[in-house]
C-alpha cells in the first residue's frame, strides 16, 4: 500500500505544471556541426577560437529519440530592441557569430553564442534573437520534431560594470521551469507569457556552471531566445562582446544540479491551484 507522503507526492505532482516530474529528456551536443566554422577568435577575444558568423548552423546527429537521430539548427531571426521582444530593422547591437562544440577541454560539447554593441549609446538597450528548432535525423531538416522533454544550463550569464546583460525565454515554446546556480545572483522575472533572466555578477567562469541557469522544457519542436543587453558610457571596446553557453546535456556538472536553486514551475501555480494544495494538504493530514 502507498503512503500518504508518497501519495501526496503524486499528487502535488499532478497539480503542478508537471516540470519537477519530467522523466524524458533528450539530451543535444552541439559538437557536430554541418556548416564549417572557420573563422577565429569572435571580436577578438579568446573565446572559441573557431567560430562561424553565419545566420543559420546546422547539427546532425545532435541526439536521439525513440531509436532514431535529432537534427537541430540555429537561426538568427532579428534584432530587437531589449525592452520588448519586438524586432527592429537596425541596432547599435550587432551579431557576432555561433561557435560549435564550446568548452570541450571541460567535456562539453555546447553551443557559444556571441553578438556586441557597437559603441554607440544613441540606443543603449538591444541584442539578437534567435531560435533552435529540431528535425527528425536525416531529413535534411524538412520534417520537424516534437521532443518531449529538453534541458539547457545557460552558463557565463554574468555582465560588465558599465554593460547589463539579459536573456528572454517564453512559455509558447514549452518553458516549464527553472534554476539558478547558487551565487549567480541572475534574477528573473514574469512579463506576461515570458521569463526575463537579469544577469547579477561580474567576471564570473566563461567555460563553469557558477553564472549558469538551467531552464526546462517540455513537447518542444522550436524554441526562441533573446539576448539583449543595456550598455552605459564609459565602457570599454574590448568589453563590448556578450556572450553565453547553452549546455543541452548537462555534461558541465555531470548531470548533478545540486549547486543550483530549488527549481521555479513555470508558470507559478494559480491561486486556485495554491488553494487545491493546502487543501490537498489538510485532507492527508487528517487521514493519518
């Protein structure tokens, strides 16, 4: 016979949006990629060093599902403006480039993403936007695929003291949760259907978890985030790059998120819902 704590386990479970009880993960590498990058050093920095600016980048091979490969590519779809994820035909903020297999000295195989401001603070606030869509393996990326589960720890999410940095995330693409490293000090923040995530600290690891964020999702077939960023004056040009990691296997910390937050249900429990587990609660409490 079950017990209550178990039973309400599985319950709560039910209630709740269901990420905190995701089994099935597809796990992606970002290590075989099908568009060469031959270019070296983005904006001059020691990140990569190959890289490829490149509006699309193809992944064959990138995982597996029910016995068979998933392909995934990258695009670029815009620039926005920061403030919203409206997109804007011109930006101080430009795009850099894609650099494939980041961080394998440290055994994972991610995805670099790069764009930089371009010095004029006429429009502080701006960045890229981009999307990750996956196909069925081999189908020269015609037939889209639905995963039923993905998980990408966002690291180097970190800023300058004259630069703010921001990714965007939004619930129509399957979002169901989230975690902050411990000490990352990244805040985030509900606007209607998407998720802002503010960066907090300086100068933290560009190739560790310590600045990272690990976001779920769940019945996915492409999945959209924005970069963006609000630069001050004063800020160096050799600062001018942002830049941050998707890491689709966990490989970085072996899977382990014990040094990250409790995760965050996307979106929070209504207040109906929040009534039905109290009451869920003193039910059990009684039955004992």
């Amino acid at each position: 016979m079950f017990r209550l704590p178990f039973l309400r386990s599985v319950l709560l479970c039910a209630l709740l949006s269901g990420a905190a009880c995701a089994q099935t993960y597809v796990d992606l590498s970002f290590s075989n990629n099908v568009q060469p990058a031959l270019e070296m050093y983005p904006n001059n920095s020691t990140l990569g060093p190959y890289y490829t600016s490149g509006l699309n980048l193809d992944f064959a091979g990138a995982g597996n599902y029910n016995g068979s490969s998933v392909d995934v590519r990258v695009s670029v779809i815009g620039l926005t403006d920061g403030e919203s994820s409206s997109f804007r035909p011109t930006s101080t903020y430009q795009w850099v480039g894609w650099i494939p297999d980041y961080n394998s000295v440290n055994n994972s195989d991610d995805l670099g993403v790069y764009y930089r401001h371009d010095g004029n603070l006429l429009q502080p606030s701006g960045g890229v936007a981009w999307t990750m869509s996956f196909y069925e393996g081999g189908s020269n990326f015609t037939n889209p695929l639905t995963l039923p589960g993905v998980r990408f720890l966002v690291y180097d999410h970190d800023g300058e003291p004259l630069q703010h940095e921001s990714i965007r995330a939004f619930g129509d693409d399957g979002l169901v949760g989230y975690q902050l490293a411990n000490g990352s000090n990244i805040s985030a923040h509900q606007e209607g259907d998407e998720w802002r995530f503010n960066s907090g600290g300086l100068g933290l690891s560009e190739t560790g978890p310590e600045g990272g964020m690990i976001l779920y999702y769940q019945n996915t077939q492409s999945i959209r985030f924005d970069q963006f960023a609000t630069t001050f004056f004063g800020l160096p040009s050799a600062q001018s790059g942002v830049f941050q990691a998707w890491d689709g296997n966990l490989n970085l910390i072996g899977g382990n998120t014990s040094g990250f937050g409790p995760l965050v249900s996307v979106p929070e429990p209504s207040a109906p819902m929040l009534a039905a587990i109290a009451m869920l609660g003193l039910v059990l409490r009684r039955r004992r």
